[in-house]
C-alpha cells in the first residue's frame, strides 16, 4: 500500500507528532508499505492529489489534527484515514462537549464546571476563584477545553494560587474546565475496531511527577505503565465497560484510548477523556496495551490502514 503520513502540525503537540509519525512510517516500511510523509502545509491538498495514497495516516495531535479539520479535508478529497471522523474527532477533542454527552449516556465523570473568560473579567479572577474553592474544594483541577497532552493543566492545591491559574488556562482560550480533584489511580484503556469495540487489556500509570504530565508522558523513565492495572475485579469490569461506552457515545472508529481514574475513596472509575488519535510514541500507552494481547506495533499500524480501507476484519 501507498500510505500518506501526516504529520507535525501547527499545534502545541508538534514534537510529539513528529515523534508519532516517524513510529508510524517505521512500522509501515517494516510491513513493506511505501509510507510517504506530509507535513501539514498549506500546500498538503496538492501533494495529497499529486501522491495519491491508498490511504491516509494521520499523525497529527492537538489542534488541526484531532479536531475534525484534517479529517473534514480528506472527507472533500475522498480520501481513507485512520482514525476517527469529523464530528467524533471534534467531540472528542472538546472536553465540555464530551463531557455532556458521557453523562447522557449515564457514564460517571468528575464533577466539573466551564468556566468562560467574559465572566472572570466581569466578575474578577479573586472572586471567581473563591466561587469555585467553596463549589469543589481544593485541591481541584483546571485545563484547557480544546488541548491534548496534559498542556495547560494545573493541580491547584492552595487558594492563592488560583486566580494566577484561571488567568493561565484562559490563554488557551475559552472556555477553560475547572473539575474536582479524585485521588486515587490513573488508568487507561485502548480500543480496538468497531463491530463491537475490543476493551485492551488496562494499564496503570505511574507517573514519577506529581501527575502523569507533559514530561511523564514522553520522557522515557518518567512512568511506569503497569498491566495488570492494580485495581479490583468490579472497577476493572467498570472501567472496560465505561471505556466502551464513552468510545461508542462519541462515535468513535478503529482505535481510540480512554483515559480513567479510579477513586481511592469509593473504588470507583470515573471517565476523563477520549483521545481519538493516541501518540504512538516510544512512551505511548496504546502499543502497550496492543503487546499485552500478542499484536506487535508493525502488526497494529498495518490493521489499522487495512481498516480505514475496508480490508482488514475487525480485531
């Protein structure tokens, strides 16, 4: 197969993406794919015409690449691709907006909050930050609505550092999600193709930060990724269960990965996010989990081209 691979981008995640689609192309000529890589240029239309892929590989992360924009071109161009389409990429990528939908679908979240710009300037970052402190107590959480990567977010766990924090995830733009804090294990689950969803096995992470940031998740030795995940038989069953639901709820295709916690106090999981186009990075989670049930990351890249052309069974 001829199989364009996007990558870099415009977005914060850049690095992370070149990371990916070198990974990919690797992974493809291994198989014996031609793999021809693509920058996301202005030009990218042009040489997606001039090369004419048999498919389409999108190694993009962040904005521009997980949002439905790329996969809303190569929809115009008629083009195959790995991934999700455009509305589940777009929803997947809005955490308000998936959020909502989780709980339609009656899949637990954190308790949580949008918090737009105009309101903080109207009503001061001092107030707000008192509103929210006594409405989820500390510590809490804020993050950026439309970022990947753990960019943007912060662990708040004094009042005073609040307000300076509000300021902070707004640059991202509005609006900004403020949650409450669940201490207890981070989980994450990959799925697997779309007549049903195949649950991989669950990896714990294990970050040496103080959460499984920016740093934890691309530099090698800064997280353990433990399989079998170390948590009770019911909140592994429930956390396979919500991962396939919140994956089916946003319409999600061929693979996705679903982040997790499971809450110290209660045993319980609760759904985070979505992320329809995982890194496949040498620190990535998703060809873990794929190695746990026997397909080896050459073997995983391939089924997932043959699926976003319609040749491969589902896994």
């Amino acid at each position: 197969m001829r199989v364009a691979v996007i990558l870099g981008g415009r977005s914060p995640e850049r690095e992370v993406s070149l990371h990916t689609g070198e990974n990919i192309i690797a992974a493809l000529r291994q198989k014996g794919h031609e793999a021809l890589p693509l920058d996301l240029t202005d030009d990218l239309p042009l040489q997606l015409r001039a090369i004419n892929p048999d498919a389409v590989y999108i190694a993009l992360h962040g904005r521009y690449g997980e949002d439905g924009c790329i996969q809303g071109l190569l929809e115009i161009l008629d083009l195959p691709y790995v991934g999700s389409g455009v509305l589940a990429s777009a929803l997947g990528m809005d955490k308000l907006m998936s959020r909502r939908l989780f709980e339609l679908a009656g899949i637990p979240c954190p308790r949580y909050r949008a918090l737009e710009a105009e309101e903080v300037t109207e009503r001061g970052e001092e107030a707000v930050a008192r509103e929210l402190v006594e409405g989820f107590g500390l510590p809490l959480v804020v993050k950026p609505n439309n970022q990947g990567s753990t960019i943007g977010v912060a662990i708040i766990r004094e009042a005073t550092a609040l307000p300076s924090a509000l300021r902070e995830v707004l640059t991202f733009g509005s609006p900004a999600v403020v949650e409450e804090y669940i201490p207890g294990k981070e989980i994450t689950i990959s799925i697997l193709g779309n007549r049903p969803p195949r649950a991989l096995p669950i990896i714990e992470v294990v970050p040496k930060n103080a959460y499984y940031d920016y740093e934890a998740k691309y530099t090698p030795g800064m997280s353990e990724h433990l399989i079998p995940a170390r948590i009770s038989p019911e909140a592994a069953a429930a956390a396979q269960e919500y991962a396939v639901r919140a994956y089916t709820a946003l319409g999600c295709r061929h693979f996705a990965r679903v982040d997790l916690l499971v809450d110290e106090r209660t045993g319980c999981p609760v759904v985070l996010e979505v992320n329809t186009l995982p890194g496949m990075t040498s620190t990535s989670l998703v060809p873990d989990a794929a190695r746990a049930v026997g397909i080896e990351f050459p073997d995983l890249v391939e089924k997932l081209v043959l699926m976003a052309i319609g040749r491969e069974a589902e896994v």
